[in-house]
C-alpha cells in the first residue's frame, strides 16, 4: 500500500527534526578556546573585568556579553499552532523552530523557554525574573485571555520589548495585506465595514490593528464560536472581546456578512460558506487565515466571487500571511537602537515597510526561490514572500527609526543609510566587500553590453543596475522576447524606454558590425559570408565587436556556454585593441573573509611568465575592494622541496616577480595550508617575507585553481564574484552559467569601474 502524502510528510518531518543530530538549535562559541591564555580570558580570573565593567555600568553588557543580540522564545504550550494545550515540553519544537527563524532571518540569537506554569500572574513573574540575560522577550502560544495578562504585567515590569507575537505578528501582516488589498480595490480603512471570525488573542489583535489602521470600530463586527458578540452578551466574554460588541439582534455571522468589505477569519475550517461570499461588497476581500484548513478554500470564495482578493494562512496558495515576515525585523530594529519596548508607532511601521515591500519590484534573490510563481504585486501577491532578503533592511530600520522618533531607543543611531548598508551587509555576503567597487563606479556612467540580454537573470540585473547604478545596460537580443519577459517577471523596465537592445536579426548596424568583424579576421580565415552569419549568430562576438567600435565601454558574457568558447571571440576582436587575457579572478566571501582564487579559466598550464603576470594584475584588483593584496603562489611543492611539476614553474616566476620592485607582499611556492596558516608557515620557512594569512592564492594549474574554487563554493558556503577577467582594460569578463542575478550585477559594479581606479 502506497504511503499517503500525510504519512509522507510526517515521517519526512520526524527525520528532519531527528537526524543528523536531535532537534534544530546547538550553541557554537564565538570566540576561540585552544589555550591556556584563551581558557585565562575567557574565564577566570580575565572574566572578572567584563563582570566588574557591567557592575560598574548596566549598559555595557551590550557590549561584552551576547544580551544585545539575544532573545527568549517563551511559551507555556497552552495554545500550541492548530494542536490546542499540548504542554510546555510538546511544544519545544516549536519554539526551536522560532529560534532558527529569527537566525535564518535577521541574524538574532535566541533560546528558547518553555515553562510548566499555567497561572498567567506566575508566568509574568518568571519571564521577568529573565530580563538579565535577554535583550528582549518573545511570547509565544499561550492561549487567551492568558496571553493579554502575561503580556501586560511584563511590559509594565520590563524595561526591554516584550511582544506577543501571536497576536501584533498576525496583526502586522494582516495590516499589511488590508493595506494592499484596499488599494487594489479602490477603498478606503475608514470607509469599510469588517466581519471577524475568532475572539482569541491573535483575532483581538487584527481587530485593534485595523482600528490604528483608521478603521472605525463601529464597522467592525466579531464573530466566535457562539455567534455575533453582542451588547449584553454573557456566554464566553472577556474585556477584549467586549470593546467589539455591537448593540444590535443580528446574532449570526450569516447574518452579519451582508455587505463586508472584509472578512477576516482566524477560526476554523469551513467557517464562511460561498452563499455568505456572495452576500459580501463588490470586490470583498477574504483573508481566511485558519491552519491548515482555511475557513473558506480560495477557489470556493472565488467561484462565488470572482473578483475577490483573498489571502490565507498556508503556502501553498498566494498571499501567506505569515507572521515570519515581521517578527524578526521588529525585533531586529528594537535591538538595535537598545529600545525599551515595542510601542504602536514601531508596529505601524512595520505594516507600512511589509506593505511597500509588495509594492516594489520584486528582488531578483526572491526570484530565484520562488521560481515560476508571478511575483508582481496585485491581487495574487499582497505580500512580500518570506525569502526577501530586503526585508531587513526596509523593515527594520523603519522600525528603528519610529523607535527613535517616539523616544523610546536609548542607542539611537546616528546615520540611518548606513544602518541600511549594514542590514543589507548581513543578508547580502558581497554587500560590505562591493562597496567600494560600487562607489567607484559611481563616478563614471559607462556602457556594459550583455551578450545574454533575453536570459532571465540579466533582465533583473538590468533592473537592479537601473536602480542602483549610474551604469547604462545594452541588452543583445530579441526585442519581442526581451518585452515579454520581463511582463511575465514583473519587472518595471522595458527595452529602448529603459536601456538599448541590439537585436541579432534586425539591426541597421548589422552592415557596420560584420564589416568590422571581417576587417579583423579576413586573414584568419573568416570569409564575409562567415562574418554575416557570426554577426546574425554570436552575441559574444557582436558585443565585442561593440566595445571595439567604442559603442560600449564594457560586456558581460558567459551565462550559459564555455568559458574558453567566450574568450576566443573577445580574443579575436579586443586583440587588435592591444590587449590580451592575463587570468581569471574569483573572490569567494568565506565565513572568515574573502579569499582571491586564481588563475581559474584563462591559462590550463600557466608558463613562469604568465603567473607572474596573473600575481601583478590579482594584486591591482584586490586592491579595488579595499583590501591590501597578500599572494601565495601555490604548489604541491614547499619552499623547493621538490624540483619537478608546477614548483620548478613557481620559482621561475617567483623570480621575474623579484627582478622588479614590486608593490605587494607575495611568498611562495608553497602548499595551501602554509599560505592559509602563518603559524605553520613560520615553522616551515622562519625568515618568509609574508605576515598574516594569505588573501590570494595563484595556482600553477587552472585544474587546481578551479578545483578550490568550487569546493569552497559547494562545500564551503563560500559566495563567489566573478571570475574577473584580467588584463582586459576591464572592458571585457565573462561570467559562469552558476551566475545569479546579483552575481551580475556585482560584475557589473566591476565592469562599471573607470580604469584609472585599478591601474
């Protein structure tokens, strides 16, 4: 018997959870332990001057211990997802999950604390008994109304964020998606009328978001499991539930509905059946946010009506309301600015950042996980998907900024752009490494021509480089497929209003290009018949024919083909401009800092002059990252302990480096561990002239080289830039078909750079 999906699943979640090792949290140290000398300041008697700074002054702790960045996850598993009171230790999975979600998202450390206290007083005074060890506090899955007890006593007691994420996490994406729905619709929070379905504490606080969101409280009508609350109502009423109650004899929803701009629904599956749809304004908005099953499924409510905007709770239908898309960037502004709560305003600002997020072009890094899904807002994408990486930086300094501004930040930050570029340097690997090169390109607006203008990703990068560069795109390709694809991708640009389009099959310069092309070639065996049709064909060859005829200062190929097949058609043309290919560059942004990998593509078996050479031109690049070029030329031979194999050519070419003066530290030949290790290196060869780990690594092989390259990739969670090409004036680099949109646009950053920034 065939296994069902549910047991498919469950058993697909069970060993996720248990293998490699149990559950999904470790704690790693962050700072080394491999001594006597570390174990004397880690711990005593060097641990006594940290304690005696924070005795000394609170507010240093930030500064020596993790509590800055550290938050509890605290749940007493009385309200656990869909599955009711399981207990605290049922839910740890739970709350583990939550902890992986603010590292994943926003790079903040959390424990997670699941306690064995259903007396709401008690629980408070436990989680504030914690206000030591954590710079802010996270409630999770405790049922109502316990968690609006708990969650008022901690406020009123603590002088860091406490937030119920159950309730203002719902509450804030709901804010978001009503925000972005009523503008599809043409209407107004101050104008319609709204019917809720579920009294808990994640319904409350969607109500009373809705309500600092402009909606009028005498439009909002509840619902729960006894039918409308009324004034008067006894049955199952509390003080929250009682500020909705409505003075009137409707009692059911059916009742209610007729003529609901909104429904909002966080009860249960089937709760809104198609007739009461059909009752709704025209236009309704359906957010049926019940899990797993949604009070009303979307192709019912859009069967009823059509033009409904509908939002639900799970992923597999658009518009997830998803409480990830908040509660990691709330929390990351309010430690960073070191607030003392999370007020109203720091909320809505939140719900203004998510609800402009949908409203930009989407990123081209939510692209590339959302594969295949229309991602271009409208009425099937009112919210951003979890997986944009732009949402820390838009979220969270819009949070620390109304934290700010309403008083309540005791580290208010100075210089919010480059907060920005901070956040942005946490999601994006090359962000902090590419800044230099993207502000050198700023100061010139040179012409980059892609080969590939109808590939998918150099469409987004081409966006992406309008928006972020003063660089102008020439796309290669055909204008009518160019057009549609970036409809379908939803991006804002278009071809000729936007950038310029050389189109194969039809272009007035066509006669120009292949004449050109011809000149350089006809005595190498290129007939004009061949020159038309490589013109018609190759868009490697045409864009380098471009940057030849000064048409374009740059290009960019090689998203899809061979890296050599590239580099033949640039050779052919940009040879006659005097230059010629030195090697290929890659910087892979490694956990502990970039490392410089060369020469990867250009050169099989390099001779002594051409390493020589590749160690020259590396350094000049490494330096347009801001960084000071440290190169180890790289052999399984050790300071000439063997005399065959690439070590005899790694001399050679240490001695035509030595023959000049040059600029830069270099060392070698030597293995990779010698020139990653100073230690090691020391013991090896006391008197080496190189300090410090090497930055650079130049490989007597392009199979070596490369071999590193993408191990440090694939294995190493390295980031790769490139491969730069070098010794092309930068007027030429071809990419890998691995490539990704800000991989292009990285490159293009690269390419964008006048000469005169790097020699």
């Amino acid at each position: 018997m065939a296994d069902t999906p549910d047991k498919t699943l469950r058993d697909a979640a069970l060993e996720y959870h248990r293998f490699p090792k149990p559950g999904k949290l470790e704690i790693r140290a962050t700072k080394p332990l491999a001594n006597g000398r570390d174990l004397a300041r880690a711990y005593s008697p060097g641990v006594a001057e940290a304690c005696l700074e924070i005795k000394a002054d609170p507010d240093t702790a930030r500064d020596y211990t993790a509590r800055g960045n550290l938050v509890a996850v605290v749940s007493n598993g009385t309200a656990v997802l869909g599955l009711g009171n399981i207990g605290a230790l049922a839910s740890k999975p739970v709350m583990e999950g939550k902890a992986v979600l603010f590292k994943k998202f926003a790079g903040i450390d959390c424990f997670d604390i699941e306690v064995n206290e259903s007396d709401p007083e008690k629980l408070a005074e436990i989680v504030c008994a914690l206000e030591p060890t954590f710079g802010a506090i996270n409630l999770e899955d405790i049922k109502a109304p316990d968690c609006f007890i708990v969650e008022k006593l901690c406020r009123e007691r603590m002088n860091i964020p406490v937030f119920h994420d159950d309730q203002h996490g719902t509450a804030i994406v709901v804010g978001a998606a009503a925000t972005n729905a009523l503008r599809i619709a043409g209407k107004s929070f101050e104008e319609i009328k709204i019917v809720s379905t579920g009294g808990g504490a994640a319904g409350i606080a969607c109500l009373n978001m809705l309500v600092k969101l402009g909606v009028k409280r005498e439009n909002i009508w509840l619902c729960d499991i006894h039918g409308l609350v009324y004034e008067g109502r006894t049955e199952d009423m509390n003080d929250q539930k009682a500020a909705f109650a409505q003075p009137t004899d409707l009692r059911t929803l059916d009742e209610a509905i007729d003529g609901a701009d909104l429904f909002l629904g966080l009860s249960g599956p089937n709760v809104l059946k198609p007739e009461m749809v059909k009752k709704m304004a025209a236009r309704p908005i359906i957010f049926a946010l019940a899990n797993p099953n949604p009070e009303i499924t979307p192709e019912l409510a859009r069967a009823a009506s059509p033009d409904a905007l509908i939002a639900t709770g799970r992923s597999d239908f658009p518009n997830q309301v998803n409480n990830v898309l908040c509660f990691p960037f709330i929390f990351r502004g309010a430690l960073d600015v070191g607030a003392t709560e999370i007020n109203d305003e720091m909320e809505i600002a939140c719900v203004e950042g998510i609800a402009a997020m949908a409203r930009a072009t989407t990123s081209t890094e939510t692209a590339a996980v959302y594969k295949g899904e229309q991602l271009t807002f409208g009425p099937e994408y009112l919210i951003p998907k979890p997986f944009d990486p732009r949402l820390s930086s838009v979220v969270s300094s819009a949070v620390a900024k109304a934290a700010m501004e309403t008083g309540v930040a005791t580290r208010p930050i100075a210089d919010m752009n480059a907060y920005k570029a901070h956040l942005n340097a946490s999601v994006f690997k090359s962000a902090l490494l590419m800044r230099p090169v993207f502000e050198a390109a700023a100061t010139a607006s040179r012409r980059i021509v892609f080969a590939e203008g109808e590939d998918e990703r150099v469409l987004r990068a081409a966006q992406a480089i309008l928006q972020e560069t003063t660089e102008q795109p020439i796309l290669i390709g055909r204008p009518e497929v160019i057009e549609q694809r970036c409809e379908r991708m939803g991006l804002e640009i278009r071809p000729d209003r936007d950038f310029t389009i050389v189109n194969p099959e039809n272009d007035p310069r066509y006669r120009d290009y292949w004449e050109s092309y011809h000149h350089l070639m006809c005595r190498r065996g290129v007939t004009p018949d061949l020159a038309r049709a490589i013109m018609r064909t190759n868009t490697t060859a045409i864009a380098a024919v471009m940057v030849h005829r000064n048409e374009a200062d740059t290009m960019i190929c090689g998203t899809f083909g061979e890296f050599r097949w590239h580099l033949n058609y640039i050779n052919q043309v940009l040879s006659a401009d005097a230059l010629h290919p030195v090697g290929a560059l890659s910087m892979m942004i490694l956990e502990d800092g970039p490392l410089f990998i060369a020469d990867t593509h250009v050169h099989v078996y390099p001779t002594p002059e051409q390493l020589a050479e590749t160690a020259v031109a590396a350094a000049r690049h490494v330096r347009r990252f801001g960084l000071v070029p440290n190169i180890a030329m790289c052999s399984q031979s050790q300071f000439g302990n063997q005399g065959d194999g690439s070590g005899n050519r790694m001399r050679a070419a240490l001695a035509l480096l030595d023959a000049e003066a040059r600029d830069f530290c270099y060392e070698g030949e030597m293995n990779v561990d010698a020139a990653l290790d100073p230690a090691l290196r020391e013991r090896l060869l006391p008197d080496n002239r190189m300090k410090g780990a090497a930055n650079v690594l130049v490989f007597g092989h392009a199979d070596a080289a490369s071999g590193v390259r993408n191990i440090l990739k694939m294995k190493g969670g390295g980031l790769e830039v490139g491969p730069i090409l070098m010794g092309m004036g930068n007027r030429a680099h071809i990419v890998t078909p691995s490539i990704t949109a800000r991989g292009l646009l990285n490159m293009a950053a690269i390419a964008g750079t006048p000469v005169s920034h790097y020699g």
